[in-house]
C-alpha cells in the first residue's frame, strides 16, 4: 500500500528561515523511510574546544541504503565540514512511526512546547548584544532543550532484534571550522545533511538543525571538582566506548568519571583490556581522571551495586552472590561500593546493611547510595531513609577511624544503546580534593574524597558547598571534635547553573530539625547561619532552585559529623 508522506510534528527539527531572515519557522518532519535522529542541541563547557554530534540512522524500508555524505553548515549556507563517506544501512524493514521506533530505544524528546519555548528564547536572543540579558536567555534555551531529555524503561528483546539495523555516527566539530569567534555563554545554529545514494544513482538528502551551545565553565570553588561515578559504555550496553565518554565527559565540564559496566561475562574476559581503555582516555591531554569501575547485578530482583577503586582488582560475574555476599565481596577486596538507583529495587537500600558477617569485618556500613541517579531525584520523603540511617550508624560513624559513612551521590548511569546523553554532564557529583589543581591522572585523589564523602550531588550542575567555621572551617564529610554545648556557624554556599533564580529553598538539616531558609531573586548564594548543638550530631545541606522558566534544580551536600565526649562512640 502506497502511503503519502506526512509531514508529523514530531522528529528532528528543520529551521525554515523566511527570506531576509524574519519569521523562522519550525517545522519538525519524519522521513517514511529514515529515521534519523540528531539531538535538538549540543553543548560544550569553556575551555573545550569542540562540539560531538551524534547521528543515529535507521533504515526503515525493504532495501539497503547507501549514505554517500554528511555535510554541516551554518545557518547562512556556508559549509564548515564536508565528510564523504561510504555506509551501508541495511533495510529494517519495520512500518512504525519514528515515534514508535524512539519507545522501543527508550528515547523520549522534550515536549513541543518546550522546544518552542527554548526556539523563542534564541530567537529573542540573536538581537540582542552580549549581556546579562542575551545570557539568561542562551543558557534558558540551553537548559530546556538539554534537561528535558529523558530515558525511559524498554522491553530488552525488542531493542535486542533492532540493534543490527541502526548506524551510528560521532562527528566532531572544533571552534576552529566554526571560524568565528564564540565567547561563552552563545550558541551557533547549524544545519546537518545526510546524503543518501539511490539505486538508480540519484541522491536523496535528509536535512537536520541543531544548535550548539558554547557555555562558561560550570560553577567552581578552590579544590571542588565536578565528575560522575556512573556511566557504561559499549563494553557492556552503552552506546559510546570508554574515549568517546572520556571526550563528553570532558566537553560538559567534569574533571573526573568511574566507568561502571555491567559484570556481564564480557567485561570479565575483556577486564585488561577495559582497564588500558580507561587508562589510555586518563592520559589524553588535557587530563580528566577516568576510573574503571563495574556496576554488579547481585543475585537478588533488580538490586546493583556499583564497585569502585577497581584497579587492581578483577570484576565479579553478574548474579554470582545476592546483595549482602556482593557487598561482602566488595568491602573483602578493599574497593569502595554504593547502592545503584537504590529506589528502583524492590528492597529498602537499608536492608543490605542487615549482614553480620559484613558487619563483623568492616562496621563502617555500606559506603552509599545515589540520592540522584539518571532522570531519578530522591524525594522529599525518600530522603528520610537516608537520614534514619545516617542517624541510626551515627555511633558506628564516631567510632571508625576514618569516620566512615553512608555517602550521597549524583550519578549520570548514562547508559542505552544510543550515543545520546541523556544524563552525562548534567547529573554530577562535585568532590572535594584538597588540591589546587584537579585530580587529572591521580585517580587516589577521586576515590578518597568519594570514600570519605567529601561530596556534594547535583540535579544539573548547580553547586551547593555547606562548611562549618565554629573552630576552623570544616566540609561536609569531615568530623569535628567538640567539647562543650554551644552555637556554631554554618556557612552555605551555592551557585545555580543557569543565571537565574526566581526562588531558592535553603535546608540544614540535623538530628534536631530542619532549619529552612527561602531566598528570592539570587542565583549565587553565600550567607550564613547559626544552630545550638549539645549532643553528638551530623549537619547536612540541601538547595532547591526554581523559576518558571527553566523548572527545578536540586543539591545535597553529605554531612558534616560533631562528636561530643566521649569521643568516638
Ligand atoms: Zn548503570
């Protein structure tokens, strides 16, 4: 049956611009034939000095599809790269919807009306000269159109028979065939062509928009340095190889990664391998601390524990002991372990603890969870978990010499069998090193402070440092000595990602209550406050920013403990 194409509002965007350049419009097409799909943007962090576009190709029809050609160019027509090359994309053929093929991969795309939003923001944006203004309204377009992807649970066979058929293509564009010069916060529009070969020797091009964002640096503090302890890549289900994360990693911003692949018998008979991958993409310069790690599926339903501090040690097999023995395994090899997307197990996370065995060996407690975890934020409720047990091990916590506790993190589990980051690069943890510089090759640096939870979990890149400076200045993770009842001060420190902020909820959190501060109007935020404390204690720290543009951003900083006498119980 002949079907006439259709033009559907849905897939990739094809900027129409009028003459003159006035009115652009946008129209989103689909292809009866190709599905191809080219993120609605692309960004890159000062000082990285290019942009990875990723296509991904699926033939959808009976016959194979010969792609001849991708050309890339600027919104005025001129040509920045041309790559000749020569694909074959064999024919799927499957009659579904583009739509339908992006649920069976998991995929989901910012709605339509947060795409216009974020195409008006630009619109208003290239009128504008650089200020403030043109700035907010860059990193709104920026924030809307790279937060609002999301990944969604897939059926594993259905992806598993159309895998074969996709062609995926990585593409690299540097400042420099750009040629102009682009300050951050801005952005470049630019236009993908994708050529194909017919039988017949004619061609048939497919034509994509995306917008490059160039922005500053993500917020810092001396000795702070932002990375992500969960990711996967293609030696077990992620869509990109250990370099090409190391070179995302590297172009959002972050200054170190653990690689965590699934314990699939892949990884255990490539492990040496796996090992020089992460250390061959730790030494390309400039460095960024690329870790190898592994993400352990324990025997028992959907409960993976993710092991770090792994490089002299060999990977366990998936399903070889339930959580408790897994988590034995880890703290009897030394390595550091947290709880994986503890709120998708059907166990409390608290319940891995109950071991007496573990406990016999190492009473420091499981090492952590991950309060942030792909597109998952832990609730307001859920949170309460984490400070029961926070509470409840309190003791535990006094007494280990390292004055060990359960530790929050922010992880990307950037994963899936496409080269799109939904979470890399916004998700994060910023850690606390101690040293001026970052962490770079020194991988010791990354799992002390990840260990010892100096360590701050963010929704998006915001930064949220807590510091006690009652007696000298203390962050969150350490442990305080403290002699005598009396009122300390704490200072907050914070800065969103985006310059904007209608309303911030500051939280300080103690076994004693919550102390809540609402601040108007302020995307950086340092200010202090004061809490009496008589009894041994943890302090903690939340911020959530809003506005009504761009939505939510969410930190959690790990406690700060104060030990009265007797010390160390
Ligand atoms: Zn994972």
């Amino acid at each position: 049956m002949k079907k006439i194409l259709v033009a559907i509002l849905i897939l990739g965007l094809i900027g129409v611009i009028g003459l003159n350049g006035v009115n652009k419009k946008i129209i989103l097409s689909e292809s009866e034939d190709i599905y191809c799909e080219v993120p609605l943007s692309v960004f890159s962090r000062y000082p990285a000095e290019s942009f990875l576009i990723p296509i991904i190709i699926l033939n959808k029809s009976e016959t194979e599809k010969k792609i001849t050609g991708i050309e890339f160019y600027k919104e005025d027509g001129t040509l920045i790269l041309n790559k000749k090359i020569e694909e074959v994309v064999k024919g799927a053929n499957i009659k579904i919807s583009d739509d339908e093929i992006r649920n069976k991969i998991g995929l989901m795309i910012p709605d339509k009306e947060i795409v216009e939003k974020a195409m008006n923001l630009l619109e208003k944006a290239k009128i504008l000269e650089k200020s403030d203004e043109r700035n907010k309204k860059i990193e709104s377009s920026w924030y809307l159109l790279t937060m609002n992807y999301k990944g969604k649970e897939i059926e594993d066979k259905e992806i598993r028979n159309l895998l074969p058929y996709f062609k995926i293509l990585n593409y690299e564009i540097t400042l420099e065939d750009l040629n102009i010069k682009i300050e951050p916060p801005d952005f470049i529009n630019i236009k993908i062509k994708i050529i194909f070969l017919n039988p017949d020797n004619s061609t048939t091009s497919i034509n994509k928009e995306t917008t490059l964002f160039y922005l500053t640096s993500l917020p810092s503090q001396w000795g702070w340095y932002p990375g992500d302890g969960h990711m996967h890549t293609t030696y077990s289900d992620g869509g990109s190889t250990i370099m090409q994360r190391r070179d995302q990693a590297y172009n959002s911003g972050l200054k170190w990664i653990i690689i965590t692949d699934h314990g699939w018998s892949y990884l255990i008979n490539n492990w040496n391998q796996y090992k020089t991958d992460c250390t061959n993409a730790q030494n390309k310069t400039p460095n960024i601390t690329v870790c190898p790690g592994e993400e352990i599926a324990t025997s028992d339903t959907d409960s993976h524990y993710l092991s770090y501090k792994m490089d002299n040690c060999a990977p366990l097999l998936d399903h070889t002991y339930d959580r408790y023995g897994t988590i034995y395994w880890v703290i009897y090899n030394g390595l550091i372990g947290f709880i994986a997307h503890p709120y998708s197990t059907p166990y409390t996370w608290e319940d891995w603890y109950n071991y007496d065995a573990y406990i016999n060996y190492d009473n420091s407690g499981p090492r952590g969870i991950e309060l942030i975890s792909g597109g998952y934020v832990i609730s307001d409720t859920e949170i309460q978990d984490w400070d029961n047990f926070l509470k409840n091990h309190l003791s535990v916590t006094m007494k280990d010499s390292k004055h060990r506790f359960c530790v929050g993190l922010g992880n990307s589990d950037e994963h899936g069998y496409w080269p799109y980051l939904l979470y890399l690069g916004k998700k994060m943890t910023y850690i606390y090193t101690g040293s001026s510089s970052p962490p770079g090759t020194y991988r010791t640096g990354v799992y002390n402070a990840i260990e010892r939870g100096y360590a701050t979990a963010s929704s998006d890149g915001s930064l949220l440092i807590h510091k006690i400076t009652t007696g000298g200045t203390y962050l969150p993770g350490y442990y305080i000595k403290k002699s005598s009842a009396g009122s300390i001060t704490i200072n907050v420190y914070a800065k969103r990602v985006i310059s904007q902020c209608d309303e911030a909820t500051i939280k300080i959190v103690t076994i004693d209550g919550t102390l809540i501060d609402y601040i108007s109007n302020q995307y950086e935020i340092n200010k202090n406050y004061s809490i009496y404390v008589n009894r041994d204690i943890y302090v903690r720290a939340e911020i959530t920013f809003y506005d009504s543009t761009n939505g939510y951003s969410y930190c959690f900083s790990n406690p700060i403990f104060i030990d009265f006498p007797p010390y160390g119980s």
